[in-house]
C-alpha cells in the first residue's frame, strides 16, 4: 500500500536534490508534481491545495530557497507537512473502565463493516485475551445476519440477533444479554447507509443514544474517492465517531483517502483491513507511513540531528568569516565536534538515502581517526595559532607535531586542507543575506 | 448531483470575472467528481483550444462545447452498445467486481430488469465464498420468484455455472445472470477463478457470455481505473454496470475508464428498491450533470 506515492515521490526528491540551487520555478515544478501525484491517489483536491500551498509558503516565507541547502530543507517541509496531515501518533483498542466495552461499527454500503465487525472482535480477542461478542444490528441486508453469525462461528465468537426487532430493539436486547452473561467486549455491526439518508442516520443515533458505545468506528473503503472527507464529516457530525477502519487495503488503492481524513475531520485512523483473512488486520501507524511514503526517514534524523548541533547564529558568523576570508582552526574545530556530537562518521553516512552515499564517500574520505588526529593537532595549537594559522612557521609545525603525537607531514597536510576549505568555502558563500551553512567536508 | 449542478451555475455565473479562475474551478468541479488530474487537464485543455480558435467567449457556449466534450467521450463507446440479448437461448451475463460493489443487489435488480420484460430469469449463485452469499441471493429469488442454482459453500464456482447453464437449456431459460465472489483485482487466484468461470460459459454454450459486466461502486476514486484495467486484462468485460449513485458521489472515474479503456457504461444503479436501474444513457448522464 501507498507504493504509488512512495515512488513518485522518490523520483521527485531524487531529481530536485541533484539540483544545487533551487529556483522558484523549479519550487513550482515540484508542487505540481506533488499535486498530480496526490490528486491521482485520491487525496482530497481542497486538502491537496492547502497542503501545497503551506508547503509554498514556508518555502518562501523562510528564504530558503536562498539558503544552501534548499532541496534538503524542502524535503523537510514537505514531510513536516505530511505528517501534520496523516496525524501522529497511533491507537490501540481501547477499554471501557467498566465493563464490557461497547464497540460500534458504522458506515455505506459495501465497505466491510461485517467483515471488519469479526476481524476486530478476534484481532482483540487475540492480542487482549478478552471475551468478545457481537450483535447484528444489520435488518436491511437479507442474511447479514447470517454472514455475521456463521464468519463468528468460525471463529469462536458469539452472536446476538433477533430477526424481529428494529436494530436500536436489537442493539438494547443483545447488550443486555452479553452484559448479564460476562462479556468483556461487544461489537455492534450496523446496517449500511447513506450519510445523506435521513431516517437511518437517525437510527443510528438512535442506537449511539441507547447503548452509549464507548468507541464507534466508521468502516471507510481505502479506495473511496474524492467524497471520503465528506462522507466521513456527515458521519461525524451525526455521531461523533470515535476514529476510522480503514479496509479493502489489499488493493492496489493509493489511500489518499487516509490523508485526508484525518486532515478534515480530526479523527484518526485507528486499523487498517488488509486483506480475506481474518488476520489481516492491523493497528495504523500514521507516522510510520509518512515515511513510508517519502521513503525517507533517515534523511530526517540526519536533518534533526544537524538542526539540533548547529548554532545558528554561530555559523551566520562564520560564513560571514568564510566571506572575508577569516575563518580560522577555532571556527574549523567548533563545527567539527558540532558534527560529532551527531554520532560517528558510519552513522552518520548511513543516514544518507542510497544513491548520494558512495558519491559523498568517495569525496570524504575520512574515518573517526582522522578526525581524532585533527582535534589532536588543533588541540596543540597555541591561541594565536588557531586565530592566525598563517603564522604557523616550521618550527610550530613540530611543536604541534610532537604536542598531538603525529607528523609534521600530518600537520602540513591539515594546514593544506585547512586552506582549500577556506578556499572551497569562500566560493560558496556571497555576501548579504542568510545563506545556512555548508558544513567543510 | 444537485450540489454539482448548483456549483457550477454558480460557476457559470461568476465567468466574466476572471477566465484563469473560471478554469481553474471548472477543473476543481471535475476533479471532486473522480473524473481524474489527467482526463480533467486533458478535457480543459482541449475545450479551451476550441474556445480560443473558434472564439468562443460566452459562458453557455463554452457550456455547450465542455458537455459536447463530454458526450463525445461516452458516446464514442455507447452510441451503439445498448445491451446484449442472444438470438439464441438462454442469454447469458456473467456479473464480477471487487468486494462490496454491489453485484448481487445488481443481480436482482437486473433480474426484476428482465421480469417486467416477460422474461424468464435464472440466477445462479456463484459466490461460494463470501458466508451467506447464497441466502442474500436467495432471499431476492424469493422475493422475484425466480428459480435459483446454488451449490454448498466452497464449492467450485465453475461447477456451479455449469449445473445452471444445463439447468437453463433444459427448461428454456432466457437470460441466466451469473453472480460471482467480490474479489480484489490485486488477487492473482481469484481473477484466475474468474477466468475459468468465464471458460466454463463459454464452453457450454459454444460463445462468450453475452455480457460480462463489472460492476464499479460510484463512490470509488481513481482505483477503478485500476479495477476496469485489471479486470479487462482477465475477462475483456463488455460493459460497466455503476452502481450507488444515490450517494453524493457521481462515479466521474467512468468518464475516464471510458475515455481511456473503451469500456462503455451499461447500466446505472440508484438505490436500495429493486426498480432502482436503469439503461445507461450517456446523453442524461452528462445533460443531469449541467443541467
């Protein structure tokens, strides 16, 4: 599931992030990109603009575009963005303090309420070693009744129904029966409706109104369209549903509906029905699947490690130090532990998404003792040294050799490499503005 | 449907002020309706070339073109469709979808469709997997009072339609309507089932079913592409039956599946009363979308 989005969006970040600069139009391109893509998997088209255009907006709002790393921050937009609109955050079944908790399941026809309705019962009964039984409150499908009772069967659930009853009638009499007989959990399947149906959304607040469920769960078909927002906040506004099971996830559905869900109504998608068994059912991670989706997740704890090492107004200095050709070994070692606090090197390259590793490989390479060695040596600097390595004459290179335990040939090496760091650096950088900062290796 | 008509009245009405933002809503009105990103960026574009090379600045004139367009889209592969009776009996449809969509209640309907025609009607349950498939089928055979075949659940499908095919020739059945499991598209097994199914029918009465039908849920987004595609692939329906469209959903993904995979709509279906179908009429079809 969600592989369509997942690839488009790979593809989309692989090209942007070949770009060193991003122009606008480039911004723009990739917003409608995203929108196509988005809009193809069924994402609401009013959430789908308010996504671009928040997106668009923090873009341009932070200048960072200007900055240089814009592909990186982007990405990180777009992903902040996509996380805010699946929700966080995921739930498990939850009980009622009391005993039994009620369980109710609404939704339109065909969406695998009694289906979901026995998958739910056993995925508890399973993980929670509950005592679980059902009620058929579905009178209008001829032998609703019947499938839900011979799937239970099967499975060792029991069921309640009363083919004479009206389904409030029904949903009263098969609590109050499970209720003198023990049951830890109830779970009442419903008919299915139309959300603009006006007598059966009242039955079903009827019933919301007789049993008061601790949850109810609106069953939602993955591959429902452009109208899921508003069937789900029809639904919501007449009963206050408690969160959303998402099925038919088997499919080759691009799940925009779970989206955009949560984004319009506020309730989570709390399982997901993946499947004709009655296994196949899950808890929903929506956090799990933003990453999914942007195939990225490491990229990110590389970026929140970066943002939480570097000082900002620190490395505004420095590049206005590069600028002026004016950094120095006090400059150079600051950001060097500042990468180190973020963990070793191999870590930190094993952040990187696949296809930029080896390239940043071959024009590091560098391992943790090395840098060991450069701290050492910078460490064996006098002050006046690290302010002014220009000063550092033959007979401080051997000081600063014999101080750090290496060579003056290391030491020579470090003021060359030092010196085209300066050099590659001060390229980068132009003046005016804030440009981020382009860490030296 | 009332919503869609009255937005883009309200469309029509705002046009003089900006032409960018006329598009621009006109393109939000197809996309809310599933028609698709591409299909919609395609029609929009095209209806936009004739307005500018023909001149066309009135709103009901660009109305006129944009429905045409979308008439032409349907037409192309309906105009001479209608639906399929054999010349010799017994006519058989076969019905397939996904979970859900709605085929046995179209079953039924199509089987009080043909009733009310005088014709002799056998259903045949084919769905021997779902639990309880065959007593909602059963229960509408009642009702109609309609001869049904079944066999016991988890048996062979294949067998099934066979028994009901003999069944059909020996008492001079006219139309036999088939009903089969919902299955996934993304089922490699069960679309293989169904292409047996298909086998067996074509076999036993030396043709191909008369028409094999899918039927798609009106609420479905872009994925019923995905469904028409695959399920073409497995059994080259002959049409689409697109059920529910009593929802606020207005099943725009047809005009798609239609434009892009030549799969015309067959019938329509509108509600949970056996009379609820009807024969696909594309001209209503698009005139109740801008009417």
């Amino acid at each position: 599931m969600f592989e369509f989005l997942t690839a488009k969006f790979e593809d989309l970040f692989y090209k942007i992030r070949n770009k060193g600069k991003l122009s606008p139009q480039d911004l723009e391109v990739a917003l409608r990109e995203i929108r196509m893509a988005l809009l193809e998997a069924d994402v609401n088209f009013k959430v789908v603009k308010e996504f671009l255009e928040n997106i668009k907006a923090r873009a341009l709002g932070q200048n960072i575009l200007e900055s240089l790393t814009p592909t990186q921050q982007v990405i990180k937009i777009v992903n902040d963005e996509m996380i805010k609109m699946l929700g966080s955050g995921s739930s498990d079944a939850s009980f009622a303090g009391k005993p039994p908790t009620v369980y109710m399941l609404v939704g339109l026809q065909g969406t695998g309420k009694t289906t979901a309705t026995i998958k739910l019962a056993d995925f508890i009964k399973n993980k929670y070693q509950r005592k679980v039984s059902v009620i058929a409150a579905d009178i209008y499908r001829p032998a609703a009744a019947k499938q839900l009772s011979d799937n239970a069967s099967q499975h060792g659930i029991e069921v309640y129904h009363n083919e004479k009853a009206d389904p409030v009638t029904i949903a009263a009499e098969g609590l109050d029966f499970y209720r003198k007989s023990g049951a830890d959990v109830i779970i009442i399947d419903t008919a299915g409706r139309l959300q603009i149906d006006a007598d059966m959304m009242n039955e079903v607040a009827a019933i919301k109104k007789k049993v008061l469920p601790h949850q109810i769960l609106l069953v939602l078909d993955a591959m429902t369209g452009q109208e899921a927002v508003n069937i789900a906040q029809q639904f919501n506004e007449k009963l206050e549903f408690d969160g959303i099971i998402l099925t038919k996830l088997d499919s080759d559905t691009r799940g925009g509906a779970a989206l955009s869900i949560n984004h319009v109504v506020k309730k989570p998608v709390k399982f997901i029905s993946t499947g004709e068994k009655v296994e196949d059912f899950d808890i929903f991670h929506p956090d799990r699947i933003a990453s999914r989706i942007l195939g990225m997740g490491d990229v990110l704890t590389l970026i929140e490690k970066a943002e939480k090492v570097i000082d900002e107004k620190k490395a505004k200095e420095l590049e206005q130090k590069i600028f002026k050709n004016e950094m120095n070994f006090v400059d150079f070692i600051d950001q060097m532990k500042s990468i180190r606090k973020m963990g070793s090197l191999d870590k930190i390259f094993s952040m990187l998404p696949v296809q930029n590793r080896s390239k940043v490989l071959s024009n590091v390479n560098m391992d943790d003792s090395q840098l060991d060695r450069i701290e050492a040596m910078v460490n064996s600097m006098t002050v006046q040294e690290r302010l002014k390595p220009y000063i550092i004459n033959g007979s401080r290179k051997k000081r600063i050799a014999a101080g750090s335990g290496t060579s003056v040939g290391d030491v020579n090496k470090l003021l060359k490499q030092f010196s085209m760091a300066q050099q590659t650096l001060k390229q980068f950088s132009r003046p005016g503005g804030n440009k981020g900062f382009k860490l030296p290796f | 449907m009332q919503k869609l008509i009255k937005n883009l009245n309200f469309i029509w009405n705002k046009f003089r002020r900006t032409n960018e933002q006329f598009w621009d809503e006109i393109e939000e009105q197809l996309i809310l309706n599933d028609v698709g990103p591409q299909t919609t960026s395609l029609i929009i574009s095209s209806v936009r070339q004739e307005t500018l090379s023909g001149n066309i600045n009135y709103i009901d004139n660009i109305k006129e073109l944009l429905k045409k367009h979308l008439l032409d889209i349907m037409e192309e592969q309906s105009a001479d469709s209608g639906y399929i009776l054999s010349d010799k009996a017994p006519t058989v449809w076969m019905l397939a979808g996904v979970n859900g969509v709605g085929k046995t209640s179209s079953i039924a309907k199509l089987a009080k469709f043909f009733k009310d025609k005088g014709k002799q009607v056998l259903l045949t349950a084919a769905d021997t997997y779902r639990a309880a498939a065959y007593e909602q089928i059963d229960h509408f055979a009642q009702v109609l009072g309609l001869p049904i075949v079944h066999h016991q659940r988890y048996s062979d499908p294949g067998a099934v339609v066979y028994d009901s095919l003999e069944k059909a020739i020996a008492k001079g059945i006219d139309i036999v309507l088939i009903d089969t499991a919902g299955r996934m598209h993304t089922a490699y097994n069960l679309m293989e089932e169904l292409k047996k199914i298909k086998k067996v029918i074509t076999k036993k009465i030396s043709r191909e079913p008369d028409e094999t039908l899918i039927v798609l849920d009106s609420t479905t987004g872009q994925n019923a592409k995905q469904q028409a595609a695959i399920f073409r692939e497995a059994v080259q329906p002959s049409g689409i039956i697109l059920t529910k469209t009593d929802g606020t959903s207005k099943g725009g993904i047809v005009i798609t599946i239609t434009n892009e995979l030549k799969i015309p709509v067959k019938f329509i279906t509108s509600g949970e009363k056996l009379d609820n179908i009807e024969v696909f009429d594309a001209k209503k079809f698009i005139d109740s979308l801008f009417s």
